[in-house]
C-alpha cells in the first residue's frame, strides 16, 4: 500500500498535480482499503482510479490533460486505460460517489505532502 502510495504521489508530480489533488487521491484509496476492496489483482487499477477521479473532481484539467493523465496512469501501473475507465465508475459506487471530503480528511494528508518537498 505504501508502494503504491509513492507511485500515486510521484506521478502526480510529474502531471503537475496539486497536493491536495494527491491527498484526496490517498483518502479514496485508504477508504477502499478499509471497505477490504483492494485486492492483488486490482490495487493498481484502484491506485489509478482514485488519482483520476481526484484529479477529475479538484482540479480544471483540459481533454488533453485527462488524456495525458490516462497515458501517464497506463504507463506507470502497467494496465489497460479501457481497464482503468471502467473500474473508474467501480471505485465511484465503492466510494457510494462521495468524492467532496471533509476537509479534516484530507489535511493530514496534505500537511504531509507539503512537508516532504
């Protein structure tokens, strides 16, 4: 989990993502851990998802920056984006589409990120 927690900041580095895009990406992710959701075959594709989604709900990002993301999100985890965009609408239902956080969710979060770099 932590491994995979690194892969999602790192790339959302390298997509210019804002922190707090990450932190609320880490807040998803944690919550389907919690539910027991994540499993060895999809923990990449619910990495994935959950930094899309994130960025979709945080962040203005332009068709060519989503498309960039995707090819970034492929690249990174090794799968399929047909894969990714169906499991999209999957992690939504997990999350019952509650992607708007509290904001003590998602500061410890980000009082990390910030910290590090």
């Amino acid at each position: 989990i932590l491994s995979l927690k690194r892969e999602m900041r790192n790339l959302s580095e390298e997509c210019n993502l804002e922190p707090v895009t990450v932190s609320m990406a880490y807040v998803y992710f944690e919550k389907l851990v919690l539910q027991g959701k994540l499993n060895k075959q999809n923990r990449k594709l619910c990495a994935g998802a959950c930094v899309l989604l994130a960025a979709k709900i945080s962040s203005d990002l332009r068709k060519h920056e989503v498309k960039h993301l995707i090819d970034k999100l492929e690249e990174r985890f090794r799968f399929n984006r047909r894969d990714l965009i169906g499991f999209e609408f999957t992690v939504l239902v997990a999350l019952e589409l509650a992607l708007y956080l509290p904001e003590n969710q998602v500061l410890p979060h980000y009082r990390r990120l910030t910290q590090q770099s």
